[in-house]
C-alpha cells in the first residue's frame, strides 16, 4: 500500500516547461475528463471560488499582441527581447487553461482558504494532464496579476488569475529534479 499506483502518479509528477509543450493538446472530450478530476479538490462551505478560461488557437497569438503591447507599457525601456518574450509567452503550448480565483465574502470562509481552493485546482489539473499523457506547466509572471491583462481577459473585480495552465505534448523528456526531503521539512508541536 506504501507504493500504491495513486502514490506512484504523485511521485511521478513533473512540470514541462511551455517552450517544451507542442501539439496535439487534448481535445474537448479529454479536457472535460481533465477538469472533472481538477475540481476535487477541498472546497469549505462548496462555495466553488474558482472558474476556467480557456485559450487557444489564434487567441494564444491575439494574447501575446496583448502582453508586448502592455509590456512595453509598464516598462518603455523593456528591451526588445524582453518584449518579445512576453508576445511568444502563450504561443507554444496547444492549450492555456486559465484557473481564476473568485472569492465571494462569506462569515464562516476565508478569502485565503478559497485562494487556496483555486490554488488546489491548478495542481489537481497538472495532475489530470500527467495522467493522461500530456505535459503541462502551472506559470504566473507579471501578467497574472496586471490590471490590465485582467480587464484584458474579462475577469470581475473581484477575481484574480490563481494560474496559466499550459497543457500539450511533451517535445523532450523532463528529467527528474531534486526534491526536498520531508524529514527535514518535520517538526513535532509537543505544546
């Protein structure tokens, strides 16, 4: 039980970066079965404080016309390359699945405990893609949390973007990196 295929799966989890994410990405159906695992996650009060934006296709590409344009912006004196970095930042993965956090006010719910919920989301989709053969890469950067690129993406006042999904095919192999070691990361509360 101590090496059960569920544990297997989490241990063998791994992002791919999105410069190494290619087509084919999922089709509507293996989305679908994708976010039907992302959205069991701990969710207190089912208050579901999160929804999904999805870009794709030309959208990438109208998206990252976007992000040059705010890019230079925020920063005149942004290079060239920096510029053209964000314009390609949505151009190589198939598929961009956005997770927006929508925390409403509740009494008894924390704001922090439904950013947490959405947070849970993107990694249960990581999770979901693992599992059925795609790669898939959880990024935020500046554009995540620019004024901006939200009103860009029609968000509500109240939302935020918990993370951009990329999902597609891996184009390498990702080696394994260095994990920490939990025994390190354990301490006992004795009171």
């Amino acid at each position: 039980m101590l090496d059960s295929p569920a544990l297997q799966a989490l241990d063998a989890r791994r992002s791919v970066p999105a410069l190494q994410l290619g087509a084919p990405g999922p089709d509507p159906a293996t989305l679908q079965r994708m976010l039907v695992s992302a959205v069991r996650v701990p969710d207190h009060g089912k208050r579901v404080p999160y929804r999904f934006l999805r870009i794709a296709g030309d959208a990438r590409l109208e998206l990252g016309e976007f992000l040059a344009r705010r890019s230079r912006e925020r920063d005149p004196t942004a290079s060239d390359a920096q510029v053209e970095k964000d314009r390609l930042r949505f151009s190589h993965a198939p598929l961009i699945i956005t997770v927006i956090a929508a925390p409403t006010p509740s009494p008894k719910v924390p704001e922090q405990e439904q950013l947490m919920t959405a947070g849970c989301v993107c990694f249960a989709l990581l999770q979901a893609a693992q599992a059925l053969g795609f790669g898939a890469q959880w990024l935020t950067a500046w554009m995540a949390f620019d004024p901006a690129v939200h009103a860009h993406l029609g968000l509500a006042g109240h939302e935020r973007i918990a993370g951009f999904i990329h999902i597609g095919t891996a184009m390498t192999a990702v080696p394994e990196r260095e994990r920490p070691d939990p025994a390190a990361l354990l301490q006992d509360w004795v009171g």
